[in-house]
C-alpha cells in the first residue's frame, strides 16, 4: 500500500514538472511567436512610413516644383544631371547639353553623331559601370553621368563595361581597356565578347578561344563555335556537337548535342534531335532529351513543355507540376505566371492557384508587385494574389523605390502600392525617381521635382 501511495506520489509528482515544462515550453513558443509577429510588424510599419515619408516628400516638391520653358527635343533624368537633346536637320551632329537640377546651368556640352544617336537612347542614357558609350565623327568614347568625357573618342567600335573592362577596337583588332581608358589588353584579337564569370571569348582566324583578365590565354582559340562562360562552365562546339568545357578547357560535358543553354542553378537545357532535356555539372545527364522546349531552372523548377503543353520538372527530373498550361514563365520569390486558355494567373510552387487565370497578361514581379492587364487596362496584384490595384490605367511600369509610374488617357502620374495617386495624372511626360530627382513635362515647359 506504502508503495504504491509513494509511486502515485511520484507519478503525480512527475505530472506536475511535466504540465510545468508543457506550459514553459507552450509559454516560450508562444513568447517567440508574439516577438517575431512584433518584429514583422515594426519592420511593416518601418516600410509603410518609408513609403508614406517619400509620397509626402514628392508631394512637397511637386507644391515647389518651378517650371522653365522647354528648349530641348529631348529630356533625360540622369540622377547626377539632366540631360536635354537638340536635334538639327541641316547637321550630322545631335547636341547634349548636361544641366543641373535647375535646368538653367550647364555642367558639360557635347556633339555626337546624328546616325548614333537616333538609333535609341540605350547607350548614352543606360550607363553601364558609371560610364556610357558616344560615338563622335564615327569613334567611340565613354562619358560620365554629367556629361563629361572620362575616355576621350578613338575607339573604331566599343561595348559597355562588364565586370570592370569594356572591349574596343582599333584598327581592326579587339582588346579591353578598364575606366581609365588604359588598355589592359592589347588589341590583337579579331573579335570578342564581354568578360562573364570572370571570362572572355577570343576569336582568332574564325576559332574561339578564353581569356582571363590579365589577357592570359586560358583555352587556346581552336572552337568554331562558343558561349560565355556561366557557374564555371562554357557550352563549345567539337566536331559539329555541342559540349561544355571549364576553365582550364577541359570538357566536362561530352560533346554530343545538337544545342545548348548557359548553366544555371546547377544545370544546363540540351538539345538532341529538336528534343531537350538537363544536365547537371558533372555532364551527368539528369532529363534525357525528351521535351519539345525546356528553359532555365530558377529557385528549383524549370519550365518544361511536351505536345504544345507547359509545366514544371524539379532537379530530378520529375514532373511536380503537370504539363496543362499553354505558356509559362520562370518562378520569382516562390511564384510564376501561367497562361490557361488564353487567361494569365499565377501558381506557387506546389502548383495550386494564387490567382486563377482570368488576367490578359501578367508581368514580372517588381517590389512584391506584378503589374497584369484586364480589357487593355493596367492594374497591380501581390504575391498573395490580390489585387492591390485596379486595372483602370491605359499604361504602368515596374515599381521602383515603391513608386510606379502611370498612364491615363495620355497623362502620366505616379503611384504608390496601395494605388494612391502621388501625383495624379496630369503631366505629358514623367520620370520615376533617379537619385534625388522626379523629371516632369506640362505642355512646352518642363520641371524639376527635388526630393529632400
């Protein structure tokens, strides 16, 4: 009896201590979830007054904003300047001016070539490492953001700056310079590529071969036909068949493909008789050639299509999403776009519905936002799928710094993620923000909106 009075003494004992951790450890969870929901929600609010701080910033310079009357073709937001475009029938010239923020000094002037500058902004407005290409009287140079000339023109063809060396001709053979104009490696080559992973293809005598960037010949040229490097591989043709190599020149990959794509997340698309399947980096061949299209593995899946329908394998090959949409896109932050009967909507990884397809088109996510059409208007959802913001605009574009630019009935205005109109639209032309600065046009007078 003593004994079992002492074993129920100690069992209740034990039930006790056992309810007290249960409870410790049900309390502590229970702690660690209310931190992490209050740390979420700072960083929440943290954003929220970010972005309100900023819509009320730009809604104070636009009260400020003082319009000059407008004397250029062309404007440009350069974030360091703005840039304004006059152009002459009668000369073979295009003049930049570069102002300040006020539109009314001019840091540096400069000509260049008409033919240049009408075949697209891409070069001299898209800058590349700081620097952008200008051709003048048919020799390429680079010049900085405000317009001044950092490699004076002497060049016979030039290419943006990659990985801090761009290639440049003269007379008739190809070498790099770095930001300083010095030539780090000599012009000897007959064409090149952009340096990729540290590397550059080479063409001598109609052969490819490898640099790196001391110009040391790695892979002698001796390919009739090569690709940037990419995960430390680079897709070569031997004997009319494709295979990939390393940086040594060593082949890895076993030419005996028809085609190929650049690695990616590990694995690189390969084609075999108008068929494409995976393989690893090993040269392990992980899918065999079997998909009528195949594309880029991102964040794990890879978009894969058989008999004019797409879905998604995983690294093994399996098919964890069936084969039934009729287009697709990569996935992005756990979701990607599916095309269903000519409607878009979105799937996460598993393949079930975010968003049912119902949408005319989708684009890519930007800032947790993806712009999508409905009835040739323009609106915004979230990765949940919801829609944030109405389709009700003629035109969109990506958001940046939280703010989207938007077009109705030919006026433009800018918006913020909740759809409130930061500035409404009024204005003929608007830039998004660049560094410190909102470009705006109203008619013939154009405005700076100065973010402080």
């Amino acid at each position: 009896m003593r004994n079992n009075i002492e074993q129920q003494k100690l069992i209740s004992i034990k039930q006790v201590k056992s309810a007290k951790k249960s409870r410790l450890i049900k309390n502590g969870f229970i702690f660690f979830a209310m931190s992490i929901f209050v740390l979420l929600n700072i960083h929440i609010k943290s954003i929220l007054a970010d972005s309100t701080n900023l819509a009320e910033k730009i809604k104070k310079a636009e009260k400020n904003v003082v319009f000059t009357v407008r004397k250029y073709d062309k404007y440009y937001n350069l974030g360091e300047s703005i840039m304004g475009a006059v152009k002459d029938d009668n000369s073979k010239y295009v003049k930049l001016d570069y102002m300040d923020k006020s539109l009314k000094n001019i840091i540096n002037s400069i000509y260049i070539d008409k033919e240049f500058f009408d075949a697209g902004p891409e070069d001299f407005v898209n800058y590349s490492e700081g620097l952008a290409r200008i051709r003048i009287d048919e020799k390429y140079g680079y010049i900085d953001r405000k317009g001044k000339q950092v490699i004076p023109p002497k060049y016979d063809a030039a290419d943006k700056f990659i990985e801090g060396l761009a290639s440049v001709e003269l007379g008739k053979k190809w070498g790099f310079i770095d930001k300083s104009g010095k030539m780090v490696i000599q012009p000897k080559y007959d064409g090149t590529s952009y340096f990729s992973d540290g590397m550059a293809m080479i063409l001598v005598d109609l052969k490819f071969g490898y640099i790196d960037k001391t110009g040391r010949e790695v892979v002698k040229p001796q390919y009739y036909m090569a690709k940037d490097f990419s995960e430390g591989l680079a897709g070569v043709l031997i004997n009319g068949k494709k295979g990939f190599i390393d940086k040594s020149g060593k082949i890895v990959v076993k030419p005996k493909y028809d085609s190929s794509l650049r690695f990616h997340e590990g694995m690189a698309v390969v084609e075999l008789d108008n068929k494409r399947g995976f393989v690893d980096k090993t040269g392990k061949e992980i899918v065999k050639p079997k998909y009528d299209s195949a594309f880029y593995f991102s964040e794990g899946l890879a978009p894969v299509e058989l008999n004019g329908k797409s879905g998604f394998i995983d690294k093994s090959g399996k098919e964890v999403i069936k084969l039934q949409y009729e287009t697709t896109e990569n996935f992005y932050d756990g979701v990607v776009a599916v095309e269903l009967d000519m409607k878009w909507g979105l799937i996460d990884k598993k393949g079930k519905y975010i968003v049912k397809p119902k949408y005319d088109s989708i684009k890519y996510f930007s800032e947790g936002m993806a712009a999508v059409e409905l009835d040739y208007k323009w609106g915004y959802i979230d990765k949940s799928g919801n829609e944030v913001i109405k389709p009700i605009y003629d035109g969109v574009s990506d958001f940046s710094d939280g703010i989207a630019k938007v077009k109705l009935d030919n006026n433009y205005g800018l918006i913020d993620k909740s759809g409130r109109e930061i500035i409404e639209p009024k204005y003929d032309s608007i830039s998004l923000l660049v560094e410190d600065m909102i470009l705006v046009r109203k008619r013939n007078k154009m405005g700076v909106l100065i973010i402080k």
